[in-house]
C-alpha cells in the first residue's frame, strides 16, 4: 500500500469519532439555537447528514442548558443505526413518512428538519421518484404546517452554467436535467404550496456536494485514483462543502425560515477543478492519476455568495479536506460504498 508523505497532516480525529467530529456545534450554531425556541424533530434522519443534524442540535442544547428536545424519524433499517442516535439523547421514532397513520400520528413540534426522499439511484423509476419526491413531502408539509421547516433540496433544480462563472444564484431558473433532478423540484413546489397557502416558515436549503472521510465528490476521485482507475473529466469541475460545515449552515439557515420561503445555496466558495484534484490527491498517494475525456464548458455548480455573506466562509478548507481523505483511503478506512455519480451529464442517476 502507498503511504501518506510525512508531511501530509494527519486525520484530525480518530477514526471511531468521525460522527462526533463531523457533530461539533460551531458558536455562530449554539447562538442560533439558543434563539430558537422549542424541540427539533429530524425527518428522515437515517440518511448520510441525519446523525450529524440530530447530534449538533443535540450539543447545542446541552451548551445552552435547554431542556428542549431533539427527534428523530426514520425507518432505520438496523438496531445498530438506532443505537447511535439513542445513545447520544436523541429520541427516535421509527416510521414510514409514506405510511400517513403514522405520519398523523407523530407529535406537533415547533422546528422541522426535512431531509427524506429519494436519492441518487432512482432515475428511471418515475413513480417511485413522483411518490417519495412530491406525493410525501406534500403530505408532511401540510401536516407539520405550524412548525418552522427546513427542507433539504440540491443544486440539482439549476440546470449547468459555464465554468467560467462563480455557479447559479438563488434566483437563477430552476431548469433541472433529468427525472431525479425534476423530482426535486417538485419537492420543493410542494413544499412552497404549503407554505403559501398556511404561511408555512419555510428555508429551502439547496445542498451541493457535502464531503466528508467516507462519502463525497473527494472520496469517488481518491478512490479511483488510489485504484489506478479512469476519471472522466467531462463534468470537469465542482463545487464542495466539508460535512460539518453543512450541517452547521443548515441549523443556521433555519432560523432564516419565512413565509415567503428563504431560499439559499450551500456548497464551498470555489469552482474546483476535477483535473487538478486528480492530480492533487495523485501526489499524496504515489500515483499517476488516469484521466479520460475533455472538461465540458458548463458543470452544475451553485454561487453560494448568499450563506457565505450571512455565515461566513466554511470552517474546513478544501487542501484540508483533500489532505484528510487521501489518508483515510491510503490507511484502508471504511467508506459507504456509495458513489455519487457526479460525472454525469445526462440526469440519469
């Protein structure tokens, strides 16, 4: 196996207390929450960034000494899965938000955090995608209509815009490419309907490329670089988010949540290029990375100048998070096993 350099940080945590890592409360996060009143309810939180949510709430609460709850809704498919959110006072509710009785039956709560739907993976099932992407965050938007929500979606509802540019704003058209990228569109409008007709406090929360040791853009190309495999380059650049950062900005965004529903981007400040994070990594690995195809003049990159003149710039720098995720594949961590897909051009995730 080839070997870090020496002079290459080491990871910045052991690697059983990457949750806690990617969890730590940043003090513009516990101010915001201390702001807030009432219990948080996570839905879907099995997902990648559940956990993550459940626990930076969680630690916040603690930081400001309040009572207030953190809940979290999932179907979670193992015991150990459940365990995690258990053992750090999240109290967890499992259940199917397809299944309206149980959706009825889950408490009134004043703060919601949508994270549930169909993810990458489902194109080419339309009525999968129309049902957990449209028919049930309607359904949980009228039902949780008197509560704050934040509802995850992606830059995917933009459609590509050239490389040249800092990415699509926030009032850019919503023109997505491909079934799974519509899909959450309409997740969205189902969102906004309710919103508009109840006066719903709504942040719609357009997320791009979060990254983090196991799963991310960062994780595919060391991987395949590690690996001796081809990248291809004709979805040659993008844009990336360290995962705590995220999460932060999603607590901080919430608190942004209106009538009128505040829309924003979050993603990192620089168009990165694909080529050169090959390259990159290729030097903290040893190897040559092998690279196909030409850079397509557009790529789906969003301008996350809104959340950095409201929140700042992202703790994590990309040379931090490239440093850290070559020496998580080179020392043979574990990854989800879950690749994002994000050279594809044509929708079909």
């Amino acid at each position: 196996m080839n070997a870090i350099p020496s002079c290459s940080p080491a990871l910045p945590c052991d690697p059983s207390t990457v949750d806690e890592f990617l969890s730590v409360p940043t003090p513009a996060v516990t101010e915001a929450i201390a702001r807030m009143d009432g219990d948080f309810m996570v839905l879907g939180a099995g997902g990648k960034m559940g956990l993550h949510v459940c626990l930076m709430l969680r630690k916040a609460m603690q930081a400001n000494g309040s009572s207030s709850r953190v809940l979290a809704v999932s179907r979670f498919g193992s015991v150990n899965e459940r365990s995690q959110f258990d053992q750090a006072g999240v109290e967890t509710l499992p259940g199917d938000l397809c299944d309206e009785e149980k959706l009825e039956a889950l408490p009134e709560i004043e703060n919601v955090i949508f994270m549930a739907g169909a993810k990458f993976g489902t194109s080419g099932q339309p009525d999968l995608l129309h049902r957990m992407n449209v028919e049930m965050p309607e359904r949980v938007a009228h039902r949780f209509r008197n509560s704050r929500i934040t509802a995850f979606s992606t830059g995917c509802v933009y459609s590509y815009v050239p490389t040249s540019t800092p990415g699509a704003s926030e009032t850019a058209p919503t023109e997505p490419v491909g079934e799974y990228a519509h899909s959450c569109l309409g997740r969205e409008l189902a969102f906004r309907r309710t919103a508009e007709k109840f006066q719903t406090k709504l942040t719609l929360f357009r997320l791009n490329y979060s990254v983090e040791f196991r799963y991310g853009v960062l994780v595919d190309i060391a991987q395949k670089v590690f690996q001796d495999l081809p990248i291809n380059v004709t979805m040659g650049h993008v844009n990336v988010i360290w995962q705590r950062d995220a999460v932060a900005r999603t607590l901080l965004a919430h608190e942004h949540a209106s009538a009128e529903p505040f829309i924003i981007n979050v993603t990192g400040p620089d168009v990165l290029r694909v080529r050169d994070l090959a390259a990159r990594f290729g030097e903290l690995l040893g190897k040559t990375p092998i690279i196909e195809g030409t850079e397509a003049p557009t790529a789906w990159l969003g301008d996350a100048g809104l959340s950095l003149k409201l929140f700042g710039p992202p703790e994590t720098s990309p040379d931090e998070m490239i440093a850290w995720i070559a020496t998580w594949v080179a020392t043979g961590q574990p990854t989800l096993g879950k690749p994002t897909g994000f050279e594809t051009r044509d929708g079909k995730y």
